[in-house]
C-alpha cells in the first residue's frame, strides 16, 4: 500500500508539474495600444511598468499612435529607449512638416516669406488643402528608427509580431495591415483626416484606423493571445463645453463607432490599463512627462495582476541598433517612380546625393525635404530595402494635382504704410519646369510683381522679373538740393517726395545645392522722383517746362538701360531671426543708356555687396553680425543711384540702405560702408527681445578718398521686441542716434513684400 501511495504520488507530481509548465509555455500574451494622438505617449508609461513585472510580450496590436508606440516597441526598442526617442523629438516640426530653409530655392525661400496664406486655385475656384501636413518629417523618423527591421515584410517576423489598422476612405472598411514596408503601414494608421494626408499602399487611399477600430483586440487574439493587457487613451464623448477645437470635433465624430465598441472590449481585455488622461488634448506632445507620468499610475494600479503573467525567467531582452541622423547608408541602387512630369535628373538634383556616395539619413532626409519644398508632390515616400545582397533606394512620388494657387499677405510700415497682397502662381504654364508667380499689392501705395522662371537647379535656368513699386516719404530739402540743380530761392526745410521705380529683367541663372546662386542679365528702369510740395512759384528762378508737369516738380524721369551679374549665398536659418548660417549677396549694374532727363547721363557702374553671419552664443541668446558696402564708378553726374541710408526695413527700393538711428531716406552718398550687430534673445518660443547697433561713413567718392576706412561719421542703437506671428514677424524697434539726437520709432506687421 504504501508503495502504491508513493507512486500516485509521483505520478500526480508530475502531471502537476507538468500542466503548469505547459501552461506557461502555452501562455500567450498581446498587447493592445489604443489611437489618441499626444495621449498615446501614456504608453510609454505603461510599457516600463509592464517590463518592470516582467512580462514578455508575445503579439502587439495598436492603431495610431498605438500603432506607432507599438511598432517600434516590436522593433526591439525598449520602454526606456521609446522614452529617450520621445522625449528628444520636436513634435511641432514633424506634425507641421516645417521645413529647413535650406531646403529651399531662393524662389520658394521668397515665396515661403512673403505669403501668409496659399490655397490651391483650379478652375477658377478656391479650395482647402486636403490637410495640414502631408506627414513628410515623420515617416522620415519611422523610416529611421525601423531601420533595423527594414526588411521584415511580414510583421509577423519582427522580434514581437505586430499588426496595426487604417480605414479605406473611400470605402469605409477596416484595412489590417501586417505586411509590407513597416514605416508606411504605421503612417498610414496614424493618418488622422484633416491633421494628415491619406496614405496610398497597395492602390487604397488610407487615413487613420481610429475611424473605424481604435482598439484591435479581435485582431491580436487572431494572432494566437491568450491574456490581453490592453492600453486605452481614447476619450468617451464630450459635452458640448469640451468641444472648443476643430480638432476636438473631428475627434468627437470618430468617437461615436468606436466609444460604444469599447464598452464590449474593455470586458475582453484581462488586464485593462485606462490612463486619467481627460485634462490632456490630442496635440498636447509638449506634456510629455505628465502623459507618460499617468501611464504609469495606472499601470501601477494593475501591478500585482501584471505579476501574474510574468515570465518565470523574466521578459527576454531584445537589443535593437538605434541609428542616428549622421549614420551612413550604403544605398547601391536608386529607383524613382510616380515622376511623370518630372525627369529623373530633376528628382536626382533635389536629392543632392549620387547612390554611390553612401548618404547619411540626414542627407536623404535634406534631399528628400529638397523636393517636398517644391510642392510639386503630394506624397513622397521611400523604401530602403536589400535585395540581391544591394540595398535598393525606391523614392515613389505621388504628384500634386494642384498647378495652380491663391495666395494672401498684408503688410504694415513705416514706408509703404498698409497694403495687402493677392498672388496667383501657376505652374506649368508653358513647359513642365516654369512658374509663373504675380502680385498686385493693394493699399496707401499701389504695387506689382510679375515673375516667370524656369527652375533648371544646377543647369542654366531663365527668369523674367517685372516690378512697379511707387512710395512717398516727407524729407529734408536739401538733400534734393544738393543732388539735383533745382532752381529754387528762399527758405524751404522739407518736401513730400515720390518716388516710382518701374524695373524690367531678363536673367539666367544657375544654382548650386539651393544655397548658392549666380546670376547674369540685362534691366531696364523707369524711375522718378518728383514732388507737389513746390509746383510752380514765385521763389522758382526760371523753370524749366520740361521739369515741371501738372503741378509737380520732376528731379528726375529716366529710363535707363544696363547688364548686371549677382552673387548670392543664403544659409541663414531664418531670414528676420537668423540663428545660425552665412549670408553674401552682391550686385554689379553697368548703365549703358538712358533717355537722360537731366542732360547729364554718362556710362557708368554701381557696386553693392553685403555679407552676414549668425550664430548662437549660449542657450537662446544669439549674434548676427553683417557689413555692407557700395560705390558707383564713372564721371558720370547722375545721382539718382546714390545710395542714401536710414529707416528699418526688408524691402529695398532702389538703392535705399536700412540703418538704425536715422529716419528714411537722410545720408545721401555715392558710396558707403556699413557695420551691424544684433543680440537677439528668444525669451519664450517665437519671441524675441533685440539689442542693435550699426554705424557707418557714407559721402562722394569714399573708396577713392579712402575715408572707408576712417573711424564711422554715423551710428545708431536700437532696441526692440518681434514676435513671429501667422502673419509674418510683428517687429517695435526704438532707434536713436548719438550725432544728431535723432529718435525714430520703427514698426512693421507681416511679412515684407
């Protein structure tokens, strides 16, 4: 008996024995990441919980930012690793798809700084841009930090099998994604209607799976799960008092499916982490630590039912390369597609790389933001894949539609005064590379631009530019006086000039890397300066008929013909806060003919360079350092290219020169030479408080008396606050002057056109 009771023993041991590790073995685990925009980073909370108890997780199934949190915790990252990735991103840039200015020609730099508002224009109708962004800067991210999986087509191969969802939008339909290129399939879950633009895989228009399944847990439990732990950040619908965005609303439409489908799928998840997440938004990614933080609460709440499921021998570590920008590639073999009207070597010039040179992500990314800047694609996407032991680049572009736009600006100065500007700009007007771009700017002075290029990049492009701008400005007489032969006696201080400048150019153009530019052409300029203030008077010795015409007094009406060549280099990071980079641009123009108002036209020449740099000093406090110079060469009398300094501005009309301390249009001179230097310290994000100073010596013949390089005749301080608004930068700028006791008050609003 006692035998018999020995081996049941054994054998009931060992059935014991044997069931529980089986049951371990068998014991699958998925994990279910709900959508929720900025909410979704409570993940990252609940992931370093669930990791502190030792779970391994077996299948990941997530929507949105789920999807995105998920698959790269499938990827191998850890949950300290997605925090360090998180917390180091600017989630601004990405969402708005803000581009680096050096991405830029100097065309689409120009337009980018003019224009406050661009809406696609067919058919002679205004419409709305499918979205805020096309997404651009954050499948760059995925496509870097997945690089380690790049080429796991089947998801169920990643180191933790993972799927996400995304809604066809032309059919409503839930679309399962567990297959294909990862970086694509997560953009395309996160495509949230409205914030994004639809994703296009496999011949389906894609937006966010949330529409339709904000929870897949069905899904995972397909996978093979047994246990699901389930993160949910999603919101219940709101009262009308909580809807106060548009973003909130569009969120609440979605919520309607999928808030009565989670009442049925909290009950099926096993361990069911809800973050108190309700005081957040979808755009919050600036509370990073306080999301993450309730991740973590609430996983910690389900802590002892989490220990439950570890693993005896704890979760098995995976250790993932993180690549960082600077990293190579070694790309053997680029393939474009989706370019129909675009050649091979257009999209080759934007990348800025030949497959051979081993490009690091930054440079493919800076490529690949080259030839989002243009705005001629709608989507581009990117694959980098191995195939036959050569890793394969597939740029696959999708191209905008839209050839034709409206866009918007208004401006305030103390120059022009108000005006607003429309611009229509049609691209593809007569051949497939051209743009077309006019202004008509509206307001206390009547203004217009017509612009037509050919961008060719690299190669010689052509351009013709055709611009009339007019202002009025009441100024010291005897400026005019010392300038011009006015035959006028008695006492007379100052006089309302107007001065018209109607410019025409033909040009060609070449352009290395968007940064540095080479231009040669031929300008004709129309240009007057006239005032009312004197008419014709008794204290007028002898006018001349053809001086005054109608009740004004010409001092000059001239059209004059010339060649030009420029040189140009921009690699400032912001045109009116530059923070770091160079800048150069110089001008030579030979004047050739005119129809010689004043009897006196000689041929002769003008010269003009500026060169600047920026660069930070320590935390947000900055320097832009620049120096300035022109002279005219010849005997000719012609003073109408003098240059002549004073006032704040963007804009340069003729040959008006900026400075500090001084009103516009007060330092006349044939040559100058000019020094600033700004501190600028950006207090809070996009606010700024500036310190200015600037001096200069500016008279006749400066270079040939060499009184350039004399101690400055002239200086001025300024002091001044800008903000960088919709609009274009709103800048208050107190100026004065130590010389003359002059004060000015400076202030402009939108961007300067």
């Amino acid at each position: 008996m006692k035998q018999v009771g020995l081996i049941f023993c054994m054998l009931f041991s060992s059935a014991f024995l044997w069931g529980q590790t089986a049951s371990e073995k068998d014991l699958k685990i998925g994990l279910v990441l709900s959508g929720g925009g900025a909410k979704g980073m409570a993940h990252i909370g609940a992931l370093k919980v669930i990791e502190e108890a030792g779970i391994q997780i077996d299948y990941i199934g997530g929507t949105s930012m789920g999807a995105i949190v998920g698959s790269l915790y499938a990827a191998g990252y850890s949950a300290v690793e997605l925090d360090s990735v998180f917390r180091t991103t600017n989630f601004t840039n990405l969402i708005e798809d803000n581009l680096p200015r050096n991405a830029k020609t100097f065309y689409e730099k120009e337009d980018s700084e003019r224009y406050s508002i661009t809406l696609p224009f067919n058919n002679f109708k205004v419409s709305v841009p499918p979205a805020l962004s096309g997404g651009q800067n954050v499948y760059n991210e995925l496509v870097r930090l997945l690089y380690p999986v790049k080429d796991i087509e089947d998801f169920s191969k990643l180191p933790i099998p993972f799927l996400c969802i995304a809604t066809d939008v032309e059919t409503g339909k839930e679309v399962l994604l567990n297959r294909g290129y990862l970086p694509e399939a997560v953009m395309a879950s996160g495509a949230l209607p409205s914030l994004f633009s639809p994703a296009l895989i496999d011949d389906q228009v894609l937006i966010d799976g949330g529409v339709v399944n904000n929870y897949p847990i069905a899904e995972v439990k397909k996978m093979g799960a047994d246990i699901i732990i389930g993160v949910d950040v999603q919101h219940g619908l709101k009262d009308r008092e909580a809807l106060l965005s548009a973003t909130e609303i569009l969120l609440q439409i979605n919520n309607y499916r999928t808030a009565l489908d989670m009442e049925e799928k909290s009950q099926l998840t096993d361990v069911y982490i809800k973050p108190d997440i309700t005081d957040f938004s979808v755009i919050d990614f600036n509370l990073f630590e306080s999301i993450v933080g309730k991740g973590e609460e609430a996983a910690r709440e389900k802590f002892e039912e989490l220990k439950k499921l570890a693993e005896p021998g704890g979760r098995k570590e995976f250790h993932v390369k993180m690549y960082k920008p600077e990293d190579q590639l070694d790309v053997d073999r680029l393939t474009i597609t989706g370019s129909d009207n675009y050649s091979r070597g257009y999209v080759k010039g934007k990348l800025r790389f030949e497959p051979d040179e081993s490009p690091t992500f930054n440079e493919l990314k800076q490529g690949v933001s080259n030839l989002s800047a243009t705005g001629n694609f709608q989507t581009i996407h990117y694959n980098l894949l191995t195939n036959d032991s050569e890793q394969e680049l597939t740029i696959k572009l999708v191209e905008n539609k839209n050839k034709t736009f409206l866009r918007l600006g208004a401006h305030y100065d103390n120059l022009f005064k108000t005006g607003a500007i429309i611009n229509l700009t049609r691209k593809n007007l007569v051949t497939r590379d051209d743009v077309t771009s006019f202004d008509f700017i509206i307001g206390d002075n009547i203004r217009y631009n017509l612009q037509y290029y050919v961008d060719k990049g690299s190669y010689w492009s052509f351009g013709i530019n055709s611009s009339f701008k007019e202002t009025a400005k009441e100024i010291d007489f005897e400026l005019i006086r010392g300038n011009y032969e006015v035959p006028i006696t008695g006492n007379l201080n100052t006089i309302n000039l107007d001065l018209t400048d109607f410019t025409n150019q033909v040009y060609v153009e070449t352009v290395l890397r968007e940064e540095f530019a080479f231009r040669l052409g031929m300008e004709h300029k129309l240009l007057k300066l006239s005032t009312r203030t004197l008419g014709v008077n008794n204290d007028m010795e002898n006018p001349d008929s053809f001086r005054v015409q109608d009740g004004r007094t010409f001092f000059e009406k001239s059209d004059f013909y010339s060649v030009f060549g420029g040189l140009r280099l921009d690699t400032y990071d912001d045109r009116y806060f530059p923070s770091k980079g160079l800048y150069f641009d110089g001008d030579f123009h030979l004047y050739l003919f005119s129809s010689d108002f004043n009897k006196n036209f000689k041929e002769f020449s003008v010269a003009q360079a500026k060169m600047g740099s920026a660069f930070p000093i320590f935390g947000p406090l900055t320097l832009n350092v620049e120096a300035e110079g022109g002279f005219k060469l010849g005997t000719s009398n012609v003073t109408s290219f003098d240059f002549v300094l004073g006032g704040y501005g963007a804009t340069q009309v003729n040959n008006l020169i900026p400075f500090f301390g001084y009103d516009f249009i007060s330092l006349p001179g044939n040559s100058f030479v000019k020094s600033m230097g700004r501190l600028d310290l950006e207090f809070a994000p996009k606010n700024h408080l500036m310190f200015t100073a600037n001096f200069a010596n500016v008279d006749d013949d400066l270079f040939r008396t060499g009184e350039w390089f004399t101690l400055p005749d002239y200086s001025g301080y300024g002091v001044g606050y800008g903000w960088e608004s919709f609009l274009g930068p709103l800048q208050v700028h107190y100026s004065w002057s130590p010389e003359g006791k002059n004060s000015n008050f400076f202030f402009s609003l939108g961007y300067w056109f």
